[in-house]
C-alpha cells in the first residue's frame, strides 16, 4: 500500500521573516498595514509573502475582530426547484465575480423556510461566520429586516423596494410593476383581452407587485377576463396550470383581476388567448403543454416569459421573453454589501427596467 501523503504545510509569518530577513513583529506590521515598519520593509515582505503563497487565516481574522472574509446567502425555496432556475445560477455569478475581486467568500444555504431562515442568521451572527447577508425573496409580511436591523448585521436586499422602516439595510430592486405593464401593452396592442399570469410563489413582494399592476392595467383597459395563479416556479406546475386554463376552470390559488369566480369560475370565463409566465421553465413547460393540448403557438395563445435566457432560444416558437442583465443585477448587490462593509451609507439602487423582447410566440389575437 503507497504511504499516506501529508498535508502541505502552510507558509506561515514566521516562514516570511525567516525569509524576509526581518521579526516577526515587522511581518504582521507590513501585512496588517499598521505604521512600525519603512515602506521598503513593507514591499520586500509583501513580495516575500506573495512568493510563498502566504494567505491571512479566516480563525485568525474572527479572533482579531477583523471579520471572518465571508458573505451569507440563504434561500428558502424547494430545493427540487433550483437546478432548473437560470434566474439565481445568474444572480450569483455575477455576485461571485465581486466577492472574487475582494477575495471574499461566499457561504450559500438552501431551508425549508422564512423562519429557518432566520435561526440561520442567528447562528451565523452569533458564531461570527459571517460579515454580512445578501437576502433574496422579499416577502410582503417579512420578518427578515427587523431580525437583521436587531442584529447589526450589514444586508442587502435584492428584489425588494426601498423602506424607510430599515434605514440600515441597503436594497438593489427592479421596476417590476413597470415591466409588467410594458407586457400588457404588447399584449393590448395584439388584441389581447384574455390574458392569465402564471405567476411565482404567492407571498413574495415581486409576486404581488407583478399581480396588482396586472390587476390595475386591466381595470384601465376594462379588461374583465384577466387573472392570475401562483405557483412554486416548477415546470410541472406551470404545465399542470397551463392545461386547467386552457381547458377552462379555476385552480386553488387563482387571483382574479377584473372578474369574479363563482362557484370555481371565473365570471364569464373562456379560454385565454394569451399567457404571462414568471420565469422561463414555466414558460417552456407551457407551450410543450399547450401543443400537447392541440393549440398552436401563437396561433391560437400567445406566450410571454418573465426571464430570457438560452432557454427561450431553444424551443419552437423562440419565446417573446423580458430581458435584464441578471449577472450584472448580482455585481449591483455584491457592491452595495461590499460597499457597507467597508463603511459605507445604505443605499436604494434601482437597476434598469427589463425589456420586453417580441419573438414568435407572441401574434394578433385571432379569437
């Protein structure tokens, strides 16, 4: 049997001294940038320091009150829905990208929900594995800033609209109600007056935001066959929701905008000549169901999808799709935390407001 290979040896300050030809005290001086040593000193252990491949330990940095060099991401959505979401594979490369350049790093967990969420924070605070949180998924009722304002700890929450009641937290957001109204008018102008908004998880504030603008266009219109359903985010949900409207009927979860259900149907309800989904997988999921059903696209239902991606661009018909640079709307947010560390202000930044790109799946209404 081939011996047990030993661990590398990690370079250490007193390796640099040796090597640097000066104390160790010098070292932690030049390394730390503290005053006590020339600034020659200072070069020449900098490079020594480079050469051997010399990195600050985390256990150390925690014991000094310098931080633990690390920033916090939690997720409390079904894990079985996130291998498919090119939505947060996207936000977090570009989140990554910016930690790089700081070489910090990044501790990622995925709980059932809101209040495991929470004890996370807790812990994390408490056993200081963190100096900060990116939090994702604003709620309507979100306990989450109130937590982190008690905490102290520096978060920035992306997808939220500024508050005034969380001074401390900073918040990167997007215009959704204005991207929502931007559909509505393609839709409108296509003749489109049924229209049925497969929407995300209830409760989250984009959700609701997406649903009320939906609600509001519609009563300017005097659309009265508008209406939304929420769901997990899950292709098997967006085609399961996708057969129900197109067949007729009303599921558990269904919000109208405009109209009224009675005894599970929407008041004078028909088929829907045209359908919004909240993310791309749905989307996809819905026009294979669509066509599974006998209906064309655009032929007979136009299709929307909230996200673009490559997606979008692999299925016929190419899908009408809204488009952001999600990558860079993770750098946004990885600056502001960064920002805050650092010492900054808490800050509201909106980033630009998705365009809608027409593709083949959106056409005249021909109802």
């Amino acid at each position: 049997m081939p011996a047990k290979r030993s661990p590398a040896r990690r370079p250490t300050m007193k390796d640099i001294a040796q090597r640097a030809g000066v104390s160790e005290s010098a070292v932690s001086f030049a390394l730390n940038d503290r005053p006590g040593v020339s600034e020659i000193t200072r070069d020449r252990v900098r490079r020594v320091a480079e050469q051997l491949g010399w990195r600050p330990s985390t256990a150390a940095r925690q014991l000094s009150g310098e931080g633990a060099a690390t920033v916090g991401l939690v997720l409390a959505r079904p894990a079985d829905t996130l291998g498919v979401d090119s939505f947060f594979l996207q936000l977090i490369s570009g989140i990554q990208e910016v930690l790089a350049e700081r070489h910090l790093g990044l501790l990622f967990q995925v709980v059932e929900d809101v209040d495991d969420e929470c004890a996370v924070y807790r812990r994390w605070w408490a056993e200081h594995r963190v100096d900060g949180v990116l939090v994702v998924d604003p709620r309507t009722d979100d306990a989450r800033p109130d937590l982190l304002d008690e905490l102290g700890l520096p978060a920035v929450v992306i997808g939220g609209a500024p508050d005034a009641r969380h001074p401390g937290l900073s918040t990167v957001w997007a215009d959704d109600a204005g991207a929502m109204a931007a559909v509505v008018d393609e839709l409108s102008a296509l003749g489109h007056r049924r229209i049925v908004h497969i929407a995300g998880l209830p409760g989250l504030a984009h959700t609701e935001r997406r649903i009320r603008t939906l609600r509001a266009e519609a009563d300017r219109r005097g659309l009265a066959e508008v209406r939304s359903v929420t769901t997990d985010y899950s292709d098997a949900e967006g085609a399961a929701v996708t057969r129900r409207v197109l067949q007729g009927g009303v599921l558990e979860g269904e919000i109208p905008a405009g109209g009224m259900v009675e005894d599970g149907v929407v008041e004078g309800g028909s088929r829907p000549t045209a359908l919004i989904y909240d993310n791309d997988v749905m989307a996809v999921a819905g026009v294979a169901a669509a066509t599974e059903l006998g209906f064309s696209v655009p032929g007979d239902v136009s299709v929307v999808a909230w996200e673009d991606s490559a997606l979008c661009r692999m299925v016929k018909p190419w899908l009408s799709a809204l488009s952001r640079d999600t990558v860079e709307f993770g750098r946004t947010a990885a600056k502001e935390l960064t920002s805050l560390l650092d010492g900054g202000p808490a800050r509201a930044v909106r980033v630009p407001v998705p365009r809608l790109i027409s593709r083949e799946s959106t056409g005249p209404c021909r109802a």
